[in-house]
C-alpha cells in the first residue's frame, strides 16, 4: 500500500523519503517517530524502546540514520514542528481527512488516541511523577490550577472538586490582565498545578515568572511545553492530546484529573468526606430536597 502524500520539508517528508532504505526494526522506529511524536519527545531512548518493542541503540541509530547527529537533535526538530502551531481550522482539516464523514471512523479516532494517552499514563515512570505529585499537592497550604481557553474549563473543573474534597484551591483560568488580580493569591507553601501548551504565552512566562519568585513549585500538565520549560517547573506529567498537528483530544487530561481528585481525597479520607458532608447540609439548607440524596448517616 502506498504511503500518504507529504508535504515537502516536513519531518514526516524526510522520514518516509529514506524509511524504505532502513532496516525493519528501524522502519519500526522511524514510524514511531511520526505517529508518536510526544512520546518522542517526552521518553528516553530506553523508554521509546520499550514502547517500540526494540533496543534503544536501535532508536539512536534509527535517529542518526534519518540524517539528524543525535535523539537529541531529532527532538529539537520535532520541537520545532510542533510548536509552529498550526490553526484550528488546519487542525480540524487534517484529523477529518484520516477519520473521512463516517461518524463510526471517528469514533475509532478518538478511542485510539485516548487509549494511546491512557497507555502513556500506564507507565511506570508516569506513575511515580503522578505519586510525586499528590504529595505536593496534599501537602500544600493552597493550590492554585491554571488553564486558559480549553484547558480554562478544566481549570474551573479541578478546583471546584479540589475544594470539595477540603482542599483549599483557586482557578487562575482568567486571560490578559484579569489574571493578575488572581496571581496575587499566590503565597509562600502554595502549589500550582498548570495545564498549559508550547508555545509559551504571556501568562504562562508570567505565572512561572512570579511563582519562581515565591519559591511556589509548579507541576505542568503539557504534551509539549515540558522541553521548555523543564528548568522552571518541579514536575512535568507528559499526557499527549493526540496526534501532533491534529485537533487536540482533553480527554486524558481529564482522566489525570480526576485520578488527582481520588488519589488527593484519598489522602485525607476523613477530611475529604467530612467536607462533602457539609457540602450536602449546605444544599439541604437551601433546597430541602437535596437533604433526601444522600448525607452521610453517622452511628
């Protein structure tokens, strides 16, 4: 079967023009390269390796065999692709060309790239960052969710189930100067938790700017942006948004969200239930008929 069309001086161009010349496990790491770009980016070559179902000296010489120096500079020019951030329009174009007018191909669509992201959140190292995470999380005084558009939504989302659970949180998901008003609740023991995309925008370079002057550790939730930030962030949870240059999917965010809300109520069991208890005395108060759905009996 012939390979799609490409664009002349794309990275997907330069990798199908040599894949044929390579060896069958490099063809395999090479296709890797272009299907999963963020785990490219984000794993180690032991990492991608393992993914691939071959050696990471495989996944070297594959990278110095498509003609870059090292991984290194094959992630740089990656990099460089992505963050070109093409538009939405573009974006939405290029994802209905692969799933076409069938409503039951793009549901295939979507359930492949969410099962792709829920395998990248199967990991183990992403499992330890995730447990690092928590800790931050549960230990901070005050914690602070940053998103702006999208991941605004998701923002407000986490902070209203955070403070549910007893634990106190505010939404920094407002843009352009209406932010600043919301960066003044930072403080020395807080914690931010940002879901953010390259390139660097002006609220971001802010916020990371004005944490770093609280010593205020922030915890990124990004596909892309962690390269770039990496020195100015305490943790990175690499949760890919589907495919590179495609209409970006939130559903793993949201599934790391809300596996944020168990594990941090979990945390603190009686704290958590206690707060959802008055929760529902406060609904029964202004509504008697929520006092019928379900306060917790005590013995």
């Amino acid at each position: 079967m012939p390979e799609k069309a490409h664009k002349p001086h794309t990275f997907d161009a330069r990798v199908f023009g040599i894949i044929e010349t390579l060896a069958p496990a490099e063809q395999r790491i090479a296709r890797f390269f272009v299907d999963q770009k963020q785990a490219a980016l984000l794993n180690s070559a032991a990492q991608i390796a393992q993914l691939a179902g071959t050696s990471d000296a495989t996944v070297v010489r594959t990278a110095r065999a498509l003609g870059f120096e090292s991984l290194s500079t094959l992630r740089a020019a990656l990099l460089a692709e992505l963050t070109g951030t093409p538009s939405p329009g573009a974006r939405l174009e290029r994802t209905l060309a692969e799933t076409g007018s069938q409503a039951s191909n793009a549901l295939r669509h979507v359930i492949d790239m969410h099962e792709q992201a829920l395998g990248v959140m199967r990991q183990d190292a992403f499992a330890a960052s995730f447990e690092r995470c928590v800790d931050s999380l549960a230990g901070a005084t005050r914690r602070h969710v940053f998103g702006i558009g999208p991941s605004g939504a998701m923002a407000d989302y986490a902070s209203l189930q955070f403070n549910r659970i007893g634990l106190p949180t505010n939404a920094l998901s407002s843009s352009g100067v209406a932010l600043a008003d919301r960066l003044l609740w930072i403080g020395t023991g807080d914690v931010v938790l940002m879901i953010a995309y390259a390139p660097p925008y002006r609220e971001v370079e802010v916020l990371l700017e004005h944490a770093g002057r609280h010593d205020v550790p922030v915890i990124l939730i990004s596909d892309d942006l962690g390269l770039l930030v990496a020195d100015r962030v305490a943790e990175v949870l690499p949760v890919p948004r589907g495919n590179a240059g495609h209409l970006a999917m939130h559903g793993g965010t949201m599934v790391l969200i809300e596996a944020l809300i168990v594990a941090l109520a979990a945390k603190a069991r009686d704290t958590a239930i206690n707060s959802l208890d008055q929760l529902s005395q406060l609904r029964g108060a202004i509504d008697k008929s929520w006092s019928k759905r379900g306060t917790r009996k005590r013995k």
